[in-house]
C-alpha cells in the first residue's frame, strides 16, 4: 500500500497521537487556520518529517516555546490545523480532507429572551405603559381653562339734533338723564310759571300730605272787591267765599290751576310780610336747589322781574312734581272751588295723552307753557319735560311743546349698546385651544341725545366646553332701564391631544411651578 493509498487519519489515530505528541504541542501556542496555499513550506523550517509524510502541514507560525494553559491540551494543534492544498486539488500528491474553520472561532450568540434581559424590559415596559396610561386618562383639573376678560366699549346712541320752534327760546329734556337741549340760555320773563316757585316755597314751609287740606283761610266782602281790582288790572284772579274758607290744599288749586294771582298772594303773605321778603326767600331757596337761572321778585310772576332761561325751568318742573301734591294738582284738568265755581286748568295740553302738568305763563303776549309728558318707550315709561318762552300765542306754545316731545321721543327709541357676536372675553389653555366668548344677543336700553350705557359682564366657565354653551351673564344699564344677555363660547374648547399630555406629565399632576 503506497501513501497515497493510506486510508484518510481517524478522529481516535489523531486523539492517540496528540496524546503521544502533548509535550511537543504544549510548546504551540496558536495554530495558524488560513495557510497560504500558494507558497511551498520550506523544508528547513518543518519541524517534523512525520507530518509531511502524513499529509499535514505544519503551522507558518511557530511561537517561542513557554508555558501554555492546561485547556485542551489532549488537542494536537498541527493536526486540526487545515491543510495546506494547492490551488488545484486534482494534483494532490496525498489525499486531501478539507478542513472548515475551527468550531471555537465565533463565541456562540445569547439568547435574548434570558432572565437577565426579559425581566428589566417587562418592568421597564410596565412603567412606561403606567406612565402613558396615566398621563393620557388624567383628568384636567390641574390644567383647566382660563377666562380673561375683554373690556367692551357701549355703543353711543345718536346726538339729537333738534328743530328748535320759533319765535322764543325753548328746551327739553329726559327725567333721570342730565343732558338738557336748550335752543337758548338767554333769560326772559316766565310770567305764572313763578307760581310755581311759590307753591314750593308755601309748602316748605306748611308742608301737606296728599289727602291733607291744611289750614283754613277766611274770607270777606273786602277780599272779593279784591278780586275784582286784579281783574281791573288785568290780572288773573278767582273769586273767593265771601264769609267762607278755602284750605291750604284749595287755595294751591286756584293759584296752580286758575293761575289766581290773588291766591298767589293770599298765601304768601301769611308767610312773608312783604314782597322782598318773599323774593329773598324765593332766591335763597332756588341757589339752595342749584337753579340760579331763575330769578324772583314777587310771587304771582306780573312782574318781568321773575325770569328764566328755558333750561332752568325744566329743572324747576322736576322738582315741583316730584312733591306729590303739587304733581297731583297740575295734573287736573278743573276744578270745583267754593267762591270761584268751576276752574278750568290753563294748560290745554293736559288734553293730550300723557301729559301730568306743569303751568302756563302769559306776560304781555309773550306766551310760555312749562310741561311734562309721559311716554311708553318699550316696556320703560320715559318723563319728559319741554319749556318755551315767548311763543305768540296759546295754540302756538302747544305745538312748540308737541313738536319737542315728538322729536325726543323718536331718539329715544332702543337699540344696541353691544351687539350680538361682540367678544366680551377669551378661553385659553396651556395646549392651545383658545376660544373667544361672545355676547349671544343685542343688548338694547334706552339713551339720550349720545349717551352710552355701562357694560358689567361675569363670567362661570365651570364644564362648559362646547360651542354655544353659556358661561357668563353681560348687564347693559342705561340711565333709564337696563338688560342682560348672556355669554357664549364661539368654538369648541379641545382637549390636549396624547402627545402634549405625553409630553407635559408636571403640569397635568399640578406639579408645574
């Protein structure tokens, strides 16, 4: 059998031999696992003959001979070296075994689902799904919407501009608004509207009630002789019960209603011994009640002395009629007098709907007429008072008055101090969602000549969160009447979406500074 026929080296021929060779393959320290098959070994650098004729071929690399580890020392390192082989393996001289790369070469791979591994991911796993689930579920308390309130400004109603009545001056005005029209604040003789100045003088200082009479006043054949010496002078008078009395409260009829100057009189001097007495009570007590447009000498007004200017005199019919028995008494249309029969009240425009009062005044053919009307604007009763001064005749200071109430009432008339949709706030949040609140009606009151109302609004946010729903009330008060609309969201309010509450977990817990 020639080498070349030898049967291929068995794993336990090889065991057997490194057993045999240990000693020598302890000196080894590595064993070289890719020759180059291309350069013949040097036949003076084999270190064993045996090894050719085996078919092995021996490690390139031959380390320094010392101490090695006792692993695997049974293992021959030159026999598990892969052989050498040519190129070629059709020319071998021996029989060639390939050898593949050594088992030990690559560390074998962990597996990852060991304990070391599987335990940390599940419980890092479980803290970042607690924390997700958490933060995505939190409620909203701790982050919940804000209102930030816008001012609103009121819208100014319309100036008046007035068509002033001529001849004369003249103006007008609305009870519980200050503003007053005047065409004129030129004084001029106000004649028996002065009779109003008396009646609140007399009563100030002999106060009634409505339903008292007061005391009593006699009468003489000497006083209705009187009488008929004021009438000589052309003068307005009533007769008086001769023999008989009037009261308090009769006497301020005829002098209010009849215009009796004789009455005027009667009443003022039980009070004032002279007529300068009377004048300097009269004029302290108007500079007492911030009328010093109006002047008084005597107390019937048959004087050009007693004067006004028209704007004054609006604010004299305030005061008269706010003193319930002087309102109820220029109120009526005649009455009945002891001595004077049956009186008819001077002022004809009583006969035209809403209006309570308050005296006429005639001085040569120079006609005044001080009135008050009441007017229904809306569910709201509006008083309204017109002075004129020198109108040419009595049918003349009527149509004055008619045309001033008419012009004042038509700008009276309500409309929007804040309109629908007029942002009156905002919603914001931490993530975003800003909404406005908006007024959800017109808020109408009543104003006069520019004025403006004043806006209050509240506001209660609580749940709501949906387009249209109420959170806040908006009071509107005008100097006359007053509303309240609610407020409303223009949008939804969103809620944060999972990123921002992924992403903000301190400000959803309250923990944010």
């Amino acid at each position: 059998m020639t080498v070349e026929d030898a049967p291929p080296t068995t794993r336990r021929s090889l065991r057997q031999r490194g057993g045999s060779s240990a000693p020598e393959s302890a000196q080894t320290a590595d064993v070289t696992t890719e020759p180059d098959v291309t350069t013949e070994p040097d036949a003076a650098t084999e270190p064993d003959a045996t090894a050719e004729r085996e078919g092995t071929v021996a490690p390139t690399d031959t380390p320094a001979a010392g101490p090695t580890t006792a692993a695997l020392a049974w293992v021959d390192a030159a026999t598990l070296a892969r052989t050498a082989a040519p190129v070629d393996l059709s020319s071998a001289t021996t029989s060639y075994t390939s050898v593949g790369a050594d088992l030990l070469a690559k560390r074998p791979r962990r597996s990852l689902w060991r304990p070391g591994v599987v335990w940390p991911t599940a419980a890092a796993a479980l803290v970042v799904g607690a924390y997700a689930a958490t933060t995505l579920l939190w409620p909203l308390h701790a982050v919940a919407p804000t209102v930030t309130p816008i001012e609103v400004a009121p819208i100014a109603s319309t100036p008046l501009e007035m068509s002033w009545p001529e001849p004369g001056s003249s103006a007008v005005s609305v009870a519980g608004i200050s503003s007053t029209l005047a065409s004129s604040d030129a004084v001029a003789p106000m004649a028996s509207i002065t009779k109003v100045v008396a009646a609140l003088l007399v009563l100030d200082r002999m106060p009634l009630a409505v339903g008292e009479s007061g005391p009593d006043y006699s009468f003489s054949a000497a006083d209705s002789a009187e009488y008929w010496e004021y009438r000589y002078r052309d003068e307005s008078a009533l007769d008086v019960p001769v023999g008989g009395t009037l009261t308090e409260y009769q006497m301020l009829q005829g002098m209010l209603i009849g215009s009796a100057n004789n009455y005027a009189d009667r009443l003022a001097s039980r009070i004032w011994a002279s007529d300068a007495l009377f004048a300097d009570a009269a004029n302290t007590w108007l500079a007492q009640h911030g009328l010093d447009g109006i002047t008084v000498v005597e107390p019937t007004g048959i004087d050009p002395g007693n004067t006004a200017d028209p704007a004054s005199l609006l604010a004299l019919a305030s005061r008269a009629l706010a003193d319930p028995v002087i309102a109820e008494i220029v109120a009526t249309r005649s009455v009945d007098l002891p001595g004077a029969g049956l009186v008819e009240n001077t002022n004809t425009l009583l006969a035209d709907e809403g209006v309570v009062g308050v005296k006429t005044g005639t001085l040569d053919e120079s006609w005044n007429l001080l009135s008050a009307e009441d007017v229904a604007i809306g569910d709201t009763t509006v008083r309204l008072y017109a002075s004129v001064l020198g109108e040419v005749d009595a049918e003349g200071r009527d149509d004055a008055s008619r045309s001033m109430y008419e012009q004042a009432v038509a700008n009276l008339q309500p409309e929007p101090s804040v309109t629908a949709g007029t942002v009156a706030g905002a919603v914001t949040t931490l993530w975003g969602s800003d909404v406005d609140i908006v007024v959800s009606d017109d808020a109408s009151v009543i104003l006069w000549d520019g004025g403006s109302a004043t806006v209050d609004a509240s506001y209660d946010l609580d749940d709501a969160r949906s387009d249209g729903e109420v959170v806040g009330t908006m009071s509107v008060d005008g100097p006359l009447d007053a509303t309240t609309v609610t407020l409303e969201l223009a949008d939804d309010i969103e809620d944060p979406d999972p990123w921002w509450r992924l992403t903000h977990p301190l400000d959803l817990f309250g923990l944010a500074g």
